[in-house]
C-alpha cells in the first residue's frame, strides 16, 4: 500500500508537471530547488481574472525561501519528536487531512491584496512545505517498515518507478485541466482554480484512504528488525 500512495504521490506531482515547466523558465537556480515552487508557482504569477495573485517572480522567490528555511527547521527540531509519539501512518493521515483544507483554500487567499494577501500566502506556504514532507517521509518509513531487508531495494525500484510513470502521464492531464478551468470562471459549480485545487485534493484523498484499514497495516517490529 505504500508503494500504491507513492503512485498516487507521484500523479499529484505529475499534474503540477506544466507549473514546474514554467517555474523552471521563470526562476534562477537558487529557487529552483525549493519544494513549493512545483505546487503554486504559475497560479501565483497568473494574473487576478484568471484566479491568480498577480506576484512578481521575486515576490515568489522571497515566499519560497521562507517556506525552506521554516522546512529546514521543521524536519531538524519538530518532526522526529513529533513522529514518535505519533508514529507516521497516524501523522501522516492528520497531516494529509489538514493539507487538503489547505489546498483547496488557496483560490480564496487570491481575494486578498497587499500586505494581508503576503503574509498569508507565506504561511500557507510554509504549512503545505511541512505537510508535504511529512507525509513523504512517512511513506519512506512505512515502506521500509513494511519489508524486510533484503527486499527494500526491490520495493523502492518498483515505488520510484510507478513514481515517474505516473509523472510522465500527469501532465498531458494536467495541461488540459488548466486549460479547461480557465475558460469557465464564471461556473456555478467550482469555477476557475476551484476545479483544479479540488481534483489535486481527490487525489489526495484517495492516498489519505490508502492509510487506513484494511489497506494499510503497520508491521510490529522485531527486536532483530529495529537492529537494521
């Protein structure tokens, strides 16, 4: 099952396929290589009719290196504590809950403006970079957990490369998404980057379904496993 919400993973990142595209263009190198940029870099630079924050390509630098230096702090100081009490298939369920609410509020921060529309999507930022990583490196420990050791290396091939398929599928759905979403702004039933935020989080959703019984179960582990 871990493997199975690695695929999904990978599909949710796939659909983002033509933002990171266009990030890439946008971007220097010093930023290419913060998380968040793949997730709402072109909503952020597309203009306010078409559901956008209308930033400058520094405005979205400076809110990128905010979110990487609190992730830098986060996975140091908050994360392994927190990972022990909870455990990762418990946090990651809170976490990938939480991050559909935050997901699929994104088109509503688009209607503030100024100093207020920063700080926001700032935080936001932030919050999405933690969850993100949360539950990845929850699926790492679940997987790992859940083979032995000498089958570790086989079970991460098959992950990374239902990972990349998918990848390589997402962005021709993607493209199409956006461009579909774009023309009905003015829809009664989720217009704009409603629709788009609200299939990301149906694919979130589902791996958040993955989590649970009788799909996942976590493997006690043997004095002799906790050894490895």
């Amino acid at each position: 099952m871990a493997i199975i919400m690695r695929f999904l993973l990978g599909s949710l990142n796939g659909l983002l396929g033509p933002v990171k595209a266009y990030a890439i263009e946008l971007f220097r190198e010093e930023h290419q290589a913060l998380g968040l940029s793949a997730v709402f870099s072109l909503w952020a630079v597309s203009p306010p009719r078409l559901g956008g924050l209308s930033f400058t390509t520094d405005d979205v630098g400076n809110v990128l290196s905010i979110s990487g230096l609190a992730l830098i702090i986060y996975q140091i100081t908050v994360y392994p504590s927190v990972e022990k009490s909870w455990g990762p298939i418990g946090f990651g369920r809170i976490s990938g809950m939480l991050s559909i609410v935050l997901l699929q509020s994104y088109p509503f921060i688009a209607l503030l403006s100024g100093l207020a529309l920063h700080i926001v999507i700032s935080i936001a930022s932030v919050l999405k970079n933690i969850l993100t990583v949360t539950i990845i490196t929850g699926l790492f420990l679940i997987q790992n957990r859940a083979t032995e050791q000498h089958q570790r290396g086989a079970a991460n091939g098959i992950s990374v490369t239902l990972q990349s398929l998918s990848k390589a599928i997402g962005p021709a759905t993607s493209g199409a998404l956006l461009t579909w979403s774009q023309k009905r702004m003015d829809a009664s039933f989720l217009p704009g980057t409603h629709m788009v935020f609200f299939v990301l989080n149906l694919i979130e959703a589902l791996g958040i379904l993955m989590m649970f019984k009788p799909f996942l179960r976590e493997k006690k582990r043997s004095p002799s496993d906790q050894l490895h």
